[in-house]
C-alpha cells in the first residue's frame, strides 16, 4: 500500500505541471478522434502508445527538472543549459504528432481527395 500511495504522490506533482495536463488533454482528445473515425486496432494501439511514452517522457522531464531545482536552487545558467538540453521531449512531441496526424488525418484526407475528382 505504500508503494500506492507514492505513486499518488507522484502523479499529484507531475498534475502540477501545465505541459503534462495539455499533453493529456491532446491524448485524450487523439484517442477519441481515432475511435469515433473507427480507425483499425493497430492505429488506435499506436495512438495509446504513443499517449503513454510521451506521459512517461513529460514525467521524466519534470523529475529531473525538480531534481536540478533542488541541487541547485538559484538560478544558473548551467542548470538552464542541462533543462534546455533534454530536447527529447519536444521531439517525440513533434514525431507522435507526425505519426497521429497520419493515423488519423491523412486517410481522410485522401479520401476526400479522391472523391473530387
């Protein structure tokens, strides 16, 4: 039970962050999309996966940035430059937006396309 209880406590600090509760919202708002268009099993999988490892990442993120907030409590360029550095997740951001925009636009689009003409 404590395990739970940390992992509550855990979660009540990542909720502080406002990135990690827009990146649920867009998640969520993903997930609903990709099954109200009925898009197959595998895409509506990736698109969980893809929710969950960016969730992980924004996790990660703020446990280091936390961790170089308490090491070092002034501000310091140094510290600035390590924040800045962990770019990973801007760009699985930017890739899984890539990846669900392709799950859930683009067959849509060319759809939409193809009956144009």
């Amino acid at each position: 039970m404590a395990k739970f209880k940390v992992w509550i406590d855990a979660l009540k600090i990542i909720w502080r962050q406002a990135s990690f509760r827009i990146w649920v919202l867009l998640c969520t708002v993903g997930i609903v999309i990709g099954i109200l268009l009925n898009v197959g099993m595998t895409q509506l999988v990736l698109l969980v996966a893809l929710a969950c490892i960016g969730l992980g990442m924004e996790s990660a993120n703020t446990a280091i940035e936390t961790l170089l907030d308490m090491i070092h409590p002034e501000y310091s360029e140094k510290v600035k430059l390590v924040k800045d550095a962990y770019a990973s997740v801007p760009i699985f951001v930017f890739s899984a937006y890539v990846i669900s925009w392709l799950i859930l636009v683009s067959p849509s689009l060319v759809k939409w396309v193809l009956n144009l003409w």
